[in-house]
C-alpha cells in the first residue's frame, strides 16, 4: 500500500512540476546554445559550426577535417568531451 501510494504522488508531482516549450522558446534554446558552443571543439578535430531549430528539434552543424573518420565509440567520447568542457548539464 505504501508504494502504491508513494508511486502516485511521484507521478503526480512530475506531471504537476513539467513544462513544454513553445517553439519559440526552442529557437531562444537554439540561438543561446548557438552563441555559447560555435567554434568549441569537441576534440578529435570535431568544431561546432552551428545550432538551430526546425519546428521542435535542434539540429546541430559540426566541422571535421577530411580526414577525419569517426571512431568505434564515438558517442561515448563526444559524452566524454561535453563533460570536460562543462556542457554536460545542458544534454544530460
């Protein structure tokens, strides 16, 4: 009984505590993150080129050198990279 009850006020207090954002507050999101990571490397030789929002989605432009290849583990290494960088809070 005790879980039952504790599970239905953790559900309700999230659904009562969200918000969803307009896509106007996305293309703020997008312009903000824009300004803040263009040109940071990610590392590997991997530059931010952009940021910017199409309808709700955030579509990302990077640069690679054309030689670049990407690696076996590639998303745990940009994950890595975010981390160091102190962006980790805002992805993750």
């Amino acid at each position: 009984m005790k879980f039952i009850i504790s599970t239905i006020f953790i559900c309700a207090n999230l659904l009562v505590s969200s918000q969803s954002l307009s896509e106007n507050d996305i293309k703020q999101l997008a312009q903000k993150i824009n300004n803040e990571l263009k040109g940071t490397q990610l590392g590997n030789g991997i530059y931010v080129k952009g940021c910017f929002a199409a309808g709700r989605t955030l579509l990302y432009q990077y640069d690679v050198s054309e030689d670049w290849y990407p690696s076996e583990d590639m998303k745990s290494i940009l994950i890595d990279n975010f981390r160091e960088s102190g962006y980790a809070a805002m992805y993750f």
